[in-house]
C-alpha cells in the first residue's frame, strides 16, 4: 500500500487533521507528469491500487486526467476526499465501474453548516456503493449515529471506516489521549451494535490498541460483524515533492526521496529500521510489558502517540576522577 | 572531577518496569531497570553525584564507598554505550 498525495489544497479545515506537520508551500498540485512517476513506483512495487490523497485530491485540476492515466495504467483507483469535490471530479468517479473505485469520503459530524452537508450526501448518493464513509473521533464525546441514516439514505457502500485522530508528532493537530481510549473504545462498542441492526458493519483504521476492548468488547464487536485490527505500519505517503514519509503523522521522523529504483519493499524496510527502537514502547506505559504486543497480536497502538511520550532531558553530573 | 551530559541523541521513556532510551540515529534502544533505572530517574531529576550516592545508600543499605564504585562503573558503560557523554574543557577538577 502507498498513498500519492495529489494536491496540497483542501476546502475543509479539520481540527484533526494529520497533514498538520507536513505542509509544503510552493506545491499546491502534482503535475501529470510527476503523476507518470509515482505510477511507475507503483508498477515497481507491485502495487495494483492508486490511493490519491490531499489536501483534498478531487481539487487538482486535472483530476479526471489523473484518474484515466490510473486506469490505464491498471490501478484500481482509491480517493480519500473529504466528499466536497467539483462536478468534473464527481462525473468522473461515477463513471468508474464499481469495483474499480473506492471513494473514501471522510464525514465529520454536522457543524450547523447545512450546505457542505448536503452536498455531500449529494455526491454520495451519485457514487452509490463506491462510496464508503469514513469518521475520524477525535474527541471522547463524539456522537456517530447521524451516521448510520446517511448510509441507508445514500445508498453507499454500507461500511464506515472508523479512525482513532492520532497526533502528528509536533502535536499540532487535534487528537485522543491514550487515557480517552477506554472511553472511545465503550462507545464504539455500542455504536457497532446499533449499526449491526441496520446492517452496516464498522472497519478499523490503523492506530487502535487491543487493551482498550474487553474480550467481552470483542465478542460484541465480532458479532456485529466489526473489522477489528491493531495495526500501525509504514503506510508510505508519498507527498509533492516526491518525498515518500512513513505516514503524515510522523511526518517529522524524515522521509526518503523517491528514487527512480525506489520500491515500496525497500522504503518500508528503511521505515521498519528508523522506527524499530521505539517499537519497544507502545502509547501506554503498561504496553512493554503486555503480553499482547509480546506475541505480536498488538504493536501497541500509533507510533506517533508512542513517540510523542519520549523526551530528552539535558542533564549534567559532575563525577569524581 | 568530569563533567557528563546526557548524549544529545537520547531520548527516553519511563514503562512499567522500566526505563527505556532509544538513540534513533544510531537505531539502538536500552530498557534500563533495577538500580540503573533508579540512577536514571536521579540524573533526569538533576540530582547531584554525591546526591545520587546518598540516595542510594540508604536505598541498599550498602556503604557510601560500595555505592560510588558501582554508580562510577553504570555511568563508565553508559559512557562507552553512548547514552552519557564527557563535556571536555568544562570540569571543574
């Protein structure tokens, strides 16, 4: 997996989001030509799906063309979009067969603007079931049910995609704590089962800790048919610049350039090697010794939460010759 | 008397049951416990030597003497380990 950053633009300003540490002024879209490329990394790589990301990709004005170079290249095409995209973008998307598109529309819970709303359950009922809601909690209240209506309403794929808001490592983006995951993990618990009655299952994106689910939790969340996971990988963002980053989280770790004999195998073993002493750890104080990530089932929940508990302290001791 | 700093690379974390120092660059890790973890804790409190030794000698019930002999031989192999390092031309001794 590789995600390709298309465009730095974005016409939403989430609180969360994780592209915080890692904006690149003088870049606002990738050109076609630089786009050849990243497919070629792909083809390199062995990597059969193009997964475009922002900013908010559907705004690179030549998004159609990016689209049908995709195509034609053999890519299933995935689109992280916040789901505010122009008609072009959209007329483009609900051409693409089903199977060959997943439009990952990221839906915040209503904010009173009613507009942005709309147009966004517009642009999903045209996708139908390539479009598959995604929801971000980043605070211990969140209320996800207004979820549940809008995917009977759109007609869209009748999965949600759900992510815990990790920090980027200079924390300058809205986040859970560690000691809000217990909280989260009890209302997710019971959002899972009120979906399972409307038939719609919850997916779990990188950063979840298996500790935060009782094994009482998991049964619920299996019979409800829940994707449970534990994972935290070198997703591989490859940003504008042709720069490819762990993920944006962890944007300020550094990044590798993509060099015309880069493959994913390779820039993610690189990852694995920058990040391995810190895997040690994990985003709870308990987690090096929980037998959990002892046995490999659980890495310990987000690098980038992990990373954040480190610190230096400059100390100075003076000791006798 | 030599002056030790914490080796500017080193960053570290307090588990349960242990401290651990991860120097990135070098992609070398330390899970520190015991004593040694002890002694960490103190220096990142900025405790002094002789401080240290006094904690530790009631901590262990173990004489001034025993304490300095083994506190010099952790902060010799964190010297050789990289995670200290002398500040040269500023001791005082």
């Amino acid at each position: 997996m590789a995600n390709l950053v298309i465009s730095a633009i974005c016409n939403q300003n989430c609180a969360y989001c994780f592209t915080t540490d890692h904006r690149q002024p003088g870049h606002d879209f990738l050109p076609l030509g630089a786009f050849g490329e990243r497919l070629d990394f792909l083809d390199r790589s062995g990597i059969q799906e193009a997964r475009l990301l922002g900013g908010e990709p559907t705004l690179h004005p030549q998004f159609p063309d990016l689209v049908e170079r995709a195509r034609a290249a053999g890519k299933r095409v995935v689109i992280f979009t916040n789901g505010l995209m122009p008609e072009t973008a959209l007329t483009c998307l609900e051409a693409l067969p089903v199977e060959q598109c997943t439009v990952m529309v990221n839906v915040n819970q209503p904010n009173g603007d009613r507009a942005a709303h709309e147009r966004r359950l517009a642009v999903m009922r045209r996708l139908g079931e390539r479009a598959l809601p995604g929801f971000t909690i980043y605070r211990p209240d969140f209320q996800p049910e207004f979820l549940l209506p809008l995917v009977a309403e759109t007609g869209c794929k009748p999965v949600i995609r759900l992510g815990m808001a990790q920090p980027c490592l200079s924390g300058g983006n809205r986040h859970l704590l560690p000691n809000q995951y217990r909280a989260v993990a009890v209302k997710i618990v019971r959002f899972a089962q009120a979906a399972a009655g409307t038939g719609v299952v919850l997916d779990f994106d990188c950063g979840f800790v298996r500790c935060i689910f009782s094994d009482a939790d998991l049964e619920v969340l299996q019979a409800a048919g829940a994707k449970v996971g534990w994972h935290c990988n070198p997703i591989l963002d490859v940003d504008l610049a042709g720069n490819v980053l762990h993920c944006f989280p962890l944007a300020q770790l550094g990044s590798l350039p993509l060099a015309p004999e880069s493959d994913a195998a390779a820039l993610r073993h690189t990852f694995e090697k920058w990040t391995r002493p810190y895997r040690r750890a994990g985003v709870f104080k308990e987690c090096s010794s929980c037998p959990f990530k002892a046995s490999g089932e659980c890495p310990g929940g987000c690098l980038a939460t992990t990373i954040r508990r480190f610190r230096h302290t400059p100390f100075r001791v003076e000791v006798p010759a | 008397m030599t002056l030790y700093r914490c080796a500017p690379a080193i960053v570290w974390v307090k588990d349960v049951g242990q401290t651990l120092l991860v120097a990135q660059e070098r992609g070398q890790w330390w899970a520190l416990r015991g004593v040694e973890a002890t002694i960490w804790d103190l220096l990142t409190l900025h405790y002094s030597f002789e401080q240290i030794v006094g904690f530790l000698t009631e901590l262990l019930g173990l004489s001034g003497e025993e304490v300095m002999q083994r506190l010099l031989a952790v902060i010799r192999r964190w010297e050789q380990a990289g995670i200290v390092c002398p500040l040269e031309g500023e001791g005082s001794g």
